[in-house]
C-alpha cells in the first residue's frame, strides 16, 4: 500500500514520494509534504531551467540557485519560467 501526502503543491491528497529525494531537512520537508506527480512535475521544470540557463549542476553557484527555485515551486508562488523560454510545440 503506498502512502499518501497531504500535497502542498497540488493542495490536495496525493500518493507520496517513495524515499526521501533530496538530503536535509529541506528533503524531508519534500518527502513529508510533496506528492509523485508534484515532484514529477518539479523535475521537468529543474531539467528546463538547468538547460535554458546552461547551469552546471556541480557548480555550488548553480546548485544554490536550483534549490532556491525548487522551494519557490514547491512551496512558494511558483517558480518563472526564463524570459526567453519557448515552450516546444506539442505533436
């Protein structure tokens, strides 16, 4: 039987994270308030962001700015997308 969160991404009842994702507590804050789908979804928005600002994920510049846009959102208003992001076409 999964488990279920209570998602403060989604606000509402979803199934929960199988292990702690990130390390600390910010990780276990992710695991005991985020859903699957939430995090799915943060994934691909961390996959755009380091592509479009060319980050290099060993960088500590790089990955300070990735976990302050991951809080944003996950927990806050929601992280902006780049001002020259294009959206790619749907097939």
């Amino acid at each position: 039987m999964s488990r279920t969160v209570k998602c403060e991404k989604l606000g509402k009842e979803a199934e929960g994270l199988d292990f702690q994702s990130w390390p600390g507590d910010l990780g276990l804050r992710i695991y005991e308030n985020i859903s699957k789908e939430a995090w799915a979804m943060w994934i691909n928005h961390q996959t755009m962001l380091i592509n479009e600002y060319r980050l290099n994920p060993m960088d500590p510049k790089s990955k300070e700015f990735v976990v302050g846009e991951m809080e944003k959102f996950l927990f806050g208003e929601g992280a902006e997308l780049p001002d020259e992001f294009v959206a790619p076409e749907e097939k």
